[in-house]
C-alpha cells in the first residue's frame, strides 16, 4: 500500500475512535471554541436561504453507525440505510455486536437515544443507549430497525435509522472479533480465481500474514495476451481504490507494470484493470491491493496469470 494510502487510511480508523469514544461535553465545548474563532474571523458576506419575513430551517447534521458491516451513514426511519448495492440489511455478525455513533463534529448534540425495534411479531423494543455514543447492538435475532434520535442545544431533534440482521451467533469469548473479509475476485474470459490474501485490516482486526506463498502454488488463471482483467469483492460491496503490480516470472523474470485507480465511483463493486494488461505469453504474478467501503479497511492479494 502506498504512504499516502496508509496515511489516509490511519488517520479515518483516528478521527472514528476519538469520535466514538468523546462524551458530548466535549464535543459542545469545542464546537462552541469553534464558533468563537469563526465569529472573529472576517468572511464574504452570505447569501440569504429564505425570503424577507420567512426563517430557514437549520440543517440536519449527518449521523453514521459503524459496526461489524463498517460505517454507513444513517437513512430515514421509511428508508432506512442497507448494504449496497444488493439493499440487504447491515450484518451485525453476533447478538450484541459492538456498536458506535458519530456525527458532524460541528454539530451540538446534547443527547443521544438508540433504539431497536425488531421488524417480527413478539419481542419488545430493546433500548441501546441513553447518551453513550459506543453501545452493544441488538440481542434479539432476526432483522431490527435501529433508530438514533438526536437532540442539539437548539432543541432540533433528528432521527437516523438503520436495518441491521443479527444472527444467531454468540460474542467471541475473548472479545476478539476476527470476520472474514470477502474474497477479492479477479475475471479473465477463460474464469475467475479469488486471490490468496496476505497483509490486510478487515473491520476490527488487521493482520501481517508474513511471507507470501511460491507462485507455483496459486491456482492460475488462463489470460488472453492485452486483455483487460475485471476485478470484484466476493459479497457484491464496493470499493473506493485500488493499486497494483503485474511481475513477469520464470527465465524473463524481471518485467514489471504498475496501474491504480481511484477514488472509485460511490458504490462501485467491480472495477477494470486498466493498465495491467498482460503484454507478453508466459506467467505472471499479479499482486493487488484494494480499499473497501464504508472504512472497512484494505486487502493485499496476490494471482498467478498465465498467457499462452
């Protein structure tokens, strides 16, 4: 992965903590700092929103929950938000998932309420937070609406919701969250073959696999000589970047091609290899390294191409 890449990548995982972890007296007194300074700093006049005689409504702040599924920001209690792009509801993994919120750090927000309300006849509402920003998920199986509501010191009450599906599976007892992230697939007009995964951080957990194994041992993929590979994430979700190398091996060992490409297009699930066409017959080793959506962190995967 490139520096920059990382350092994007590290910064979001920072900013999401302090938010998650932050209790709303401080988040109030450095929104009001914040306010203080723009109120001695000299800015271009502003256009008025609304007509003589009429007052403009104030503008929602943005809401996101992260979880297992990632961080997805929040939709209405009638369209609440899904994985796209299948619209599937968010998988919370376990009963109970760990569960946080945040919002525009600009927003005064002086009292959180997070409730679920199982969609199945039967069981109760089940009250996830009363103000903590960080909270466990539903414990009742099946599919839930998760409303927030939020209160901002002007009284403004918003309200974001989420369809999350709890399966019937237990929190790890040592509390180490280890979900597997989806294959990443790479399609050729002779078939498709899901990379052998090295290096990566995937929701809560990241890992070093160490060495990669020999070229000979992955599986190959037949490959026409130019031809523009495909590449997608085995669940259908999409990415935001990508970068990669494309090694000749074998006694013309030595020929290297770079390509990468983003930011991708929001909800992007497959994407082009422009760039790491294959330009001569023999075996190649391709290694790819991709961003995933709603901050769900990056995989290094690797593939051994073969041209006739």
């Amino acid at each position: 992965m490139s520096a920059p890449l990382r350092a994007r990548l590290l910064a979001a995982a920072v900013l999401a903590t302090l938010l998650a972890c932050s209790w709303f007296p401080a988040a109030r007194a450095q929104a009001e700092a914040d306010q203080s300074a723009a109120a001695h700093a000299t800015a271009p006049p502003i256009e008025p929103s609304a007509r003589p005689g009429e007052t403009a409504a104030p503008a929602q702040p943005q809401a996101w929950l992260r979880g297992p599924f990632g961080r997805v920001l929040g939709g209405s209690v009638e369209d609440a938000a899904t994985t796209a792009p299948s619209g599937q509801p968010l998988d919370a993994f376990v009963r109970r998932a760990p569960l946080s919120m945040d919002w525009e750090v600009d927003a005064l927000i002086v009292s959180l309420e997070v409730v679920a309300q199982p969609l199945a006849d039967g069981p109760s509402d089940e009250v996830l937070s009363t103000g903590a920003p960080v909270f466990e998920g539903p414990a009742t199986v099946g599919d839930s609406l998760v409303v927030a509501t939020l209160t901002s010191a002007t009284g403004q009450t918003s309200q974001y919701a989420w369809l999350l599906e709890v399966p019937d599976r237990e929190p790890p007892d040592d509390g180490l969250y280890d979900i597997p992230a989806p294959d990443v697939i790479i399609e050729s007009g002779a078939g498709s073959v899901a990379g052998v995964l090295g290096d990566g951080c995937y929701v809560f957990l990241c890992v070093d696999a160490g060495r990669m194994p020999p070229p000979r041992m992955l599986d190959p993929l037949a490959v026409v000589l130019g031809e523009l590979l495909s590449m997608h994430l085995g669940d259908e979700s999409a990415l935001t970047a990508w970068e990669g190398s494309l090694t000749r091996l074998g006694q013309a060992s030595g020929e290297v091609h770079t390509a990468s490409g983003g930011p991708l297009a929001p909800g992007q699930a497959v994407v082009e290899l422009t760039g790491l066409e294959v330009p001569a017959a023999g075996h190649w080793l391709l290694e790819l390294e991709v961003e995933l959506d709603r901050e769900r962190g990056w995989l290094r995967t690797v593939y051994r191409l073969v041209a006739e």
